[in-house]
C-alpha cells in the first residue's frame, strides 16, 4: 500500500513550518500546493523556500483560491489564476509545473475544469495533480486522522489531501504518520497516475467528467 502526502492552501508560515519540521523528523517528502497570494507575504514566503530546499515539491493551487474553473465563463480567469501564481512561485517551482485546481470541498466534479483552463494547461506544458483522499482536515480537524487512515486501507495507493492551515489540523499530524507506519504504508512522494491527467501539457486521461456539460 503506497500513500503520497499533499498539502494545500498554504503556505501559512507558523503551520507550514510545524508540518515541515514532523516530516523532517519522520524523512517524509511531500507536495506544497500553495495558493499564490500567500507568497506575498515574505513569512510565507520563506517557508516556502524552506520546504523546497528541504526537497519537497512546490506546486501551483491557483492565484486566490476563490473560484472553480466550470463556474465561469470568462476566458482570461486561467491565465489570471494559473498563470499569475506560477509567476508567484517562481524557481520555487517544480520542473513539471505541478497545478491543482480549486476543488471546492475536494468533489472532483464538473465544476472543476472548463474548456479554457484545460487548453491553458495544455499549451503552457502543466502537469494537473488531483487526488483519492480527502479526511476533511479543515472541518474536522480533531478526527480527521482515523476517517484518513481508513479510507487509505480501501486502495492500493492513495494521493492524501491536507491543509497547512491554522485550524489545530496539523497538530494531529505526527499521530496520524505513526497511524501509517502502523499500517506499514510506503510513503512516497510521486503521486498515482490516475491522479494525473495532464503531464507537462499532455493528456493521459480523459478529463470530459471535469467539465461543464
């Protein structure tokens, strides 16, 4: 049983850096999904710059993190959320432009994509990660450790997502690893292929369930 660990809507400097110092502690590698305005801040900025030299991943989660994509139909919103974040995260960036959209509650629905966010992805050679897991960390931040450790029992490999938020989540993080290594769970930091259906700009799997009818 293999488990990739992901991070979004970070980063914010005090909960990134706590989660960066238990997967130091535990040798574990994972991906940051960083909203792009955080970065303005230069805390969060710097934690971000930690997280990368430290070899973890740096990955796109859109500008502002305010809209999904099959909700609009203004064709500049990809260009705008996607491009201008990349520009954020600058050499912090991984070398296949890692992008995960805003999933509005981890539904992998056809709100999730739109016709111009794919071909923007496409034409500027992205590689769009999605996911299996979703504990609901932000919401449930006390229990969500047991609903996670069970749900990644039901697969042979699991994208897992979490939140480097300061909702008390990350708190429970050590207890839910030592859950893993219970489980004897390979934790890698590749991620499933069927988590990904666009790399570097090219379609592995079809996406027409991602977008508006």
């Amino acid at each position: 049983m293999k488990v990739t660990l992901s991070f979004d809507n970070g980063p914010t400097a005090p909960v990134t850096a706590h989660v960066l110092d238990v997967l130091a502690q535990q040798r574990i590698h994972s991906t940051f999904f960083v909203v792009g305005e955080n970065l303005a801040q230069p805390e969060n900025r710097a934690v971000a710059e930690r997280a990368a030299a430290e070899g973890h991943w740096i990955g796109n989660h859109t500008l502002t993190h305010s809209m999904q994509f099959g909700d609009t139909d203004d064709p500049r919103v990809p260009g705008r959320e996607i491009g201008e974040a990349q520009r954020l995260i600058g050499e912090l960036a991984h070398p296949d432009r890692l992008f995960r959209p805003y999933g509005g509650g981890g539904v992998l629905d056809r709100r999730l994509l739109s016709p111009a966010a794919v071909a923007y992805l496409q034409q500027n050679a992205f590689t769009t990660v999605l996911w299996n897991s979703v504990p609901h960390d932000w919401d449930d931040p006390d229990g969500w450790t047991e609903r996670c450790l069970a749900d990644v029992k039901t697969r042979d490999w699991s994208l897992v997502v979490l939140h480097d938020l300061p909702t008390g989540a990350m708190e429970h993080l050590p207890r839910f690893l030592a859950g893993l290594r219970a489980l004897d769970a390979d934790i890698v930091q590749e991620f499933p292929p069927d988590c990904v259906p666009l790399h570097r700009g090219r379609l592995e799997h079809s996406v027409g369930h991602l977008l508006p009818c």
